[in-house]
C-alpha cells in the first residue's frame, strides 16, 4: 500500500503563539495550517491570573479541554446561566453551538489547559456574542 502526502504523520514543534479572536493567545498546535488535519485543531493554552474570553461559541464544533494546571470558572448556557469550576486534572467537554466563558479568578496563578476542537481551522468557527458579555461578572 502506497502512502499519500495527507497521510503522513507530523511532528509540531509549538513555537509561536497566535491572538483567537476569544481575547486569549494560544500557542500553536495540530490544525488545517500546521499539519493538513481535516477534522481536529489541538493547542495550548494558558488564561493569565485575571483572565478573561470574550462570550463566544463554536458553530458546528465539539470542543474537549483538559486542565493541566490552574483553575478556571466557565460561565456557559444559551445565557450563560451556568457555571462550572475545572481545576488541574479535570476534562470538560463543551458541545458544538454551546456559549460560554471562561475566567480565571486567580489574581496570582496561570491556567494551563490542552484544548481539542472538531474545527480543524480552529479560529473558523468562532461566533462572538457580546450581548451575553455582562453575564459573567
């Protein structure tokens, strides 16, 4: 069996951050860009002490977050009505279409998380939602 150049296995080396247009930085991962990936973006990312998203959702889009480090608490709902706290060890899945925002109430500690979305052009399909920002305060 013959190998074709889509399926070639790839080795990324994150180097460079780059802004979503959430409000945080990422550091770069497997996406369409890096690697060819057709269905699946994974990337870093670290929400500084006070931190904030911008209220957004992800159309058509899954979304799994694995805490490495640090603390977060995510306002989510078609109002942002709930919330939820995800610490170091926690997985928190967040379904295609779902509003949310994450925060990070630490005046002093990062959050690190690895982040996997089914949008491999990862930033495509984000859909902000400024009216439900005041929501989260």
């Amino acid at each position: 069996m013959s190998s074709s150049p889509d399926s070639e296995c790839k080795l990324i080396r994150p180097a460079a951050p780059y802004d979503g247009k959430q409000g945080f930085s990422y550091l770069e991962g497997i996406s369409a860009e890096s690697c060819g990936a057709k269905g699946i973006a994974m990337m870093l990312l670290t929400v500084p002490p006070g931190g904030r998203a911008k209220a957004h959702l992800h159309e058509a889009h899954e979304t799994a977050v694995f805490v490495l480090s640090g603390e977060v608490e995510t306002f989510y709902g078609h109002n942002l009505e709930h919330r939820i706290i995800t610490r170091a060890g926690d997985m928190f899945y967040i379904p295609a279409g779902m509003p949310h925002l994450p925060v990070n109430r630490s005046t002093t500690q990062p959050c690190s998380a690895v982040i996997a979305r089914t949008d491999p052009r990862e930033q495509e399909s984000v859909v902000l939602l400024p009216d439900l920002e005041s929501r989260a305060d």
